[in-house]
C-alpha cells in the first residue's frame, strides 16, 4: 500500500495540518490585504480626519460644504479566483523527487482552500498543448477536491511543440468576463509574445504570474559528459558539462532569461511570485503576503522597499532559477539529462 499514490483526500487533508493550519496562525488580519474583494458600495459621507486615504475624498461635497469630506465604502468581500495552470510537458522537469508540476499542484490546493474557507469561489483552467479542462467557480472544500482529482492523475503529455501562453492568455480572458484574482501558474518557457496579453488580462482582472522553477534551470553542475533533452520537443544534444566555458553560457542565459522575465511581469504590471522545487511553501506564501501587504500600503501612500521591488522571490537568494539552456532564435525549454 506504500507505494500506492495519495487520493486527492489524503493529499488536501496533509496540507491542511502542515500548510493551512499553520498560516492561518501566522496571517492573521493580513487575510484581507492578501484577498481582498473588488466591488465598493458607497455607505457614507464624513469629515476628513488625519490618515484617511485622500483618494476617497468627494471633492463635491468638499466645495459645497468648504470642508474635506471623505467617502466611506462597504467592500464586496466575495472573491471570484481562478487559476490558470500551465500544465505542459517542461512542468512535468525536476532535478530531485518534485517535479513543478507537483510544486504546482500543492500551491493551488492551499491558495484554494484558504480561499473557499472564507466563502469565496475559485476555478481553474487546464492547458496542455491546449486549453482542455475548465473548472467552473464554486466554494467549498468539496469543490477543492474535485479540482484536485481531475489535476493529480493527469498524465505527462507526449512531446510536442513548443508551448504557446498567448493563446492561453486569450483564451482565458474571453471565459472570465467577471473581475477576478488570477493566478497564472507557469513556468513561462513559451514562444514569445506572451506579455501583451499578460498585460491585457491585468486591465481586467487582479492578476499574480506564480513562476516554477528548478535550480538545475539556472546553474549547470559538473555533471561530466550527459545528454540534455527538450521536455518538449525531446530535441537531444550532447554536452561536457565539465567544460566551464559551457557552463558559463548556460548561467550567462539564464540570467539573460531572468531579466527578460521580470521586464516583461513589470511591463505588464503583475505582481510575480517565484517557487522552486526545493522550496517551504509555507515560507513562500508568508513571503507572497508580505508583499502584497506592502503594495497596499503603497497604494495608499506608503513606501516600497528596494528588496520587494521586482517579482516576489520564495526564497531569498540572489537570483531566480529559470532556464539557461537555451539557444539563440528559438525559446528554452527545461533540460532533463542524463548519464
């Protein structure tokens, strides 16, 4: 029975007691920055007092009457949360026992449960070599379940071309037409183009691009002579890792690809938070709540530090680990290699 997979109950009630419970403890008020809702009913009018934000000040009333006057809103509390998994063959990479598609599977079971337990809806969609599975929004801990029985025996795809996140990104804007908090959970090894309509689906909704990443992805150990092979395309190429010419270019491109990835998230104006195979998620969700606590104190006139500045790390090391094998005219995909 040991060797037998965990059902989708065994998997929810494990994150439960060692995620769930233990962020419940650790967020405390900071739920309602990290989920806040999107609809503002106005209650009242009252005098300006000292800290109130100045953009609710009702600038009519203000010359009406010769004294600030503020608007006081009720807010929808209801969040309406989709995920939108990328779920294609270079998710299924990982240098140890997790893989990111596992990584990802977890991240969304937690961010589902935490959701539904306060009474909101969450969805999903499923992307492959195409969209093929849509998850209607509903509440409850049932409905987490059923999201994660048809996400865990997805088997790997075959390989195939090259991921395409622009049609994904379409797509799953024209099927979410209601203001939503979304959560784009990728790796982002796509062909390119995928910016602008990242930046499109943020006009919309309240969009958070969750990068996956391996370590190998970034830094090529000294592996001596392996064969690296497309998780896609299952393009083969022989190398001499030993070489340390070679393994400067591959650190060289994926520090190339880091700094593309976080111009394009900054472009398109998404908060980005970055997860590795190897790392705590609870640490890595407590990091996400820090940071989006911060963006609202920003928006409310506060400060920003510099370290919270560019995508949300899980981890605070030095630099994201994102694919450095690739090559020159055509996307990356994840290295798997072998002796």
């Amino acid at each position: 029975m040991s060797g037998l997979a965990p059902t989708p109950e065994q998997v929810l009630r494990r994150l439960e007691w060692t995620v769930v419970r233990r962020l419940d403890g650790a967020l405390h008020g900071d739920y309602r920055t990290l989920f806040r809702g999107f609809g503002l009913d106005l209650a009242d009018l009252r005098e300006y007092q000292y800290h109130d934000d100045v953009r609710h000040i009702d600038w009519n009333v203000t010359a009406r009457l010769q004294a600030p006057y503020v608007r006081e809103y009720n807010e929808e509390r209801e969040v309406n949360a989709w995920f939108l998994l990328d779920l294609s063959p270079s998710v299924d990479f990982g240098s140890q026992e997790v893989r990111k598609r596992a990584v990802s599977a977890e991240f969304v079971t937690v961010l589902a449960r935490l959701l539904t337990r306060h009474g909101n809806r969450v969805g999903a969609l499923f992307y492959g070599d195409r969209i093929d599975t849509i998850i209607p929004a509903r509440s409850g801990r049932r409905h987490v379940l059923h999201l994660l029985h048809r996400l865990q025996p997805r088997p790997p795809l075959p390989r195939a071309a090259t991921t395409d996140l622009t049609a994904f990104l379409k797509t799953g804007f024209q099927l979410m037409p209601r203001r939503s908090l979304v959560f784009v959970v990728s790796d982002f090894i796509s062909t390119p183009g995928w910016g602008a309509p990242l930046a499109h689906l943020a006009q919309r909704h309240e969009v958070i691009a969750v990068r996956l990443y391996d370590p190998l992805e970034m830094t090529m150990p000294d592996l001596g002579l392996v064969v690296i092979e497309d998780s896609e395309t299952g393009e083969q190429l022989f190398v001499d890792t030993h070489d340390r010419g070679f393994r400067r270019r591959f650190a060289a491109a994926a520090e190339q690809r880091e700094a593309e990835l976080r111009a394009t998230f900054s472009q398109a104006g998404v908060d980005a938070l970055e997860l590795a195979t190897d790392d705590d998620l609870f640490d890595a969700i407590l990091r996400f709540a820090d940071l989006r606590k911060r963006r609202s104190q920003l928006a409310a006139g506060g400060g920003l530090p510099p370290h919270l500045g560019g995508p949300m790390r899980a981890k605070g090391g030095p630099g994201s680990a994102h694919p450095g094998a690739e090559r020159a005219g055509r996307p990356s995909t994840a290295a798997r290699s072998r002796r």
